[in-house]
C-alpha cells in the first residue's frame, strides 16, 4: 500500500474517534486502522508526515489538529471508566447466574475506557438458541430488583442488544453505505464471562476484517469462575427446560407488547426483535455519527487541496 493511502487512513481512523474525544496512540491507530493493513512502523512513519498539517500530538496522544484539550478528557475518563468497571463486573457476576446466558460483554464507551459520569453500562448479552426472550426478561427483573435500569442511575446498566449463540453475525443490521460504528462496536466489545461465546462471535462477524484489517482478537477481562452460580444456572435450566418453549413464548409476547408502546415515543428507533437478535435503541445515532465522521474527513481533504 503506498504511503497516500496509509495517511488517508490515519486520517480517517483519527476523525472517526475525535467524535468521541478520544485522542488515539500509534499501536491504536495501528489496532484501528479504518481499510488498511499496515504494520506498526509504517503507521509511524506517515504520523510523522501529517504532524503540524492534518495532525496534532501531546505525549503518547495523537489528535486532529488544534484538539489537543481532547487528551485531557481522555485521561478523566479512564479514572471515570475504572470505577464503572467495578460496578459492571458486580452486577454481570449476578447475571450470569440467569437461565441461558452464555456470555456477556461490556460495549461502547465503557469498553474502550471512555465513559462519562452519566454514561450508562451497555451489554451485549449472548444467549442459547430458542431462550433470547427468557433470558432477555429475567435479566431485565434483576436490574430492576436490584435498581440498575433506572433513568437516574448514574452507572445504569443498559442490555440493549442479545443474539444467539449460533447465530451471532450481526452484519444485518449494519446502515448504508458504510457502518463504521458497527464495525468499531464489535471491534472494542469486552468479554466479562463466556470464552466460547466471545470466540463464536469473533468467527462470526470476521467480515469486519474488511473495515478493520488490523483487528485484534476481543478482550476478554474475565470474571473468576464461581461453581456455585454455575451449578445453579444448570439447576434452574433443568427446572425450566419441560417448559421452556411455552415459556418462552409468553415472556416474548408480554415484552414485544412494551417495546411497541416505547417504540411510538421514540426519537430515531432502531429495533429488531426477533427470536435470534433483539436490539433495543430508541434513538439510534449511526446516522449522525456516519455525518460527522465524513465533514470531518472532508474538511481536512479540502483544506490540504
């Protein structure tokens, strides 16, 4: 690859995290290069190239130019994030003990160590096949016995998105033309728990190696195994199994009449509710973050022609 095209993609990798104020390092841009497989020395050494022009630095940080305030607000918001961990490990440690689940990981903003005071837990839950809508309600019952669902709740935690575990491609739900949200989503998801469900959904969803050539495998910062939550989860699937098709259908009757209700007040709906994928975004914003990734791409090109 020449060198014009690794700068482009630098580039394009740098303004897609700026959105978030999330100043990059190199081995991150290499990690993140947006379409462009490139070692770590040749990410170096066109960085250097774009200093003082597209590019700004402070110490290991790397930004568009004049954002350098951005480091600031990256360094308070892994301190913010660090305590929000705590709190995700302690309440997925209560919920893998829920019927079915397989595996549960951390996404968005927490997972790459960027939250803010007020951002919320988001969960990708994955769960067997056949028990998306059982698992789906007893996780949402020990939220809210345990008060973790509400609006305002500082850490609260939000299982916006559960597929099965035979089917965890997720590229259906991608937007037109081009879903680099996504394709960062899946690329910084946090396993806590589920070895076999965090790698199943890696080889799902390698097509993001298209996006993100570099790509590293999904981190897994597991949780201890406890043998008393894991011989209770198979004890309670047990009981349930006799049952759980009926079961099953009644709980996703009961919640597809709820998700409807919320879905007419909603600002930008994204939901999908099936029996292999639910996901739940009232107010989805690929569109506007797809917007501004571009004007900003756009500006720097302009300015540098």
């Amino acid at each position: 690859m020449n060198s014009y095209n690794i700068k482009k993609s630098i580039l394009e990798t740098i303004s897609y995290f700026d959105i978030f104020d999330y100043p990059l390092t190199t081995e991150e841009i290499t990690n993140y290069l947006w379409k462009s497989p490139a070692s770590l020395d040749s990410v170096r050494k066109n960085i250097r190239k774009m200093i003082g022009n597209e590019l700004g630095r402070k110490g290991e940080f790397y930004f568009l130019r004049n954002r350098d305030e951005i480091v600031k607000a990256r360094r308070e918001r892994q301190i913010i994030s660090a305590g929000k961990w705590k709190k995700a490990k302690r309440i997925v440690g209560i919920l893998r003990i829920i019927p079915f689940i397989r595996g549960i990981a951390v996404t968005q903003s927490l997972a790459i160590n960027n939250a803010k005071e007020d951002s919320d837990i988001d969960l990708l839950i994955i769960t067997s096949p056949k028990r998306i809508w059982i698992v789906r309600a007893f996780t949402n019952l020990l939220l809210d016995l345990f008060r973790k669902r509400r609006p305002k709740n500082k850490n609260r935690i939000c299982p916006n998105f559960l597929i099965v575990s035979n089917k965890s491609n997720i590229k259906s739900v991608s937007i037109e033309p081009q879903d680099i949200y996504l394709a960062y989503w899946i690329n910084t998801t946090s396993f806590l728990f589920g070895k076999k469900a965090a790698r199943d959904f890696i080889n799902f969803n390698s097509w993001i190696l298209e996006l993100l050539p570099n790509r590293k495998t999904n981190s897994v910062n597991g949780l201890k195994p406890n043998p008393f939550y894991k011989m209770t989860q198979k004890i309670l699937e047990f009981i349930l199994y006799p049952f759980a098709g009926k079961f099953e259908k009644f709980v996703k009757e009961k919640q597809l009449k709820i998700i409807d209700k919320n879905k007419k007040t909603a600002k930008n709906p994204s939901i999908i509710s099936s029996d292999e994928i639910i996901k739940i975004h009232y107010d989805d914003k690929r569109g506007y973050y797809l917007h501004e990734w571009e004007s900003r791409i756009e500006k720097f090109q302009s300015t540098r022609a």
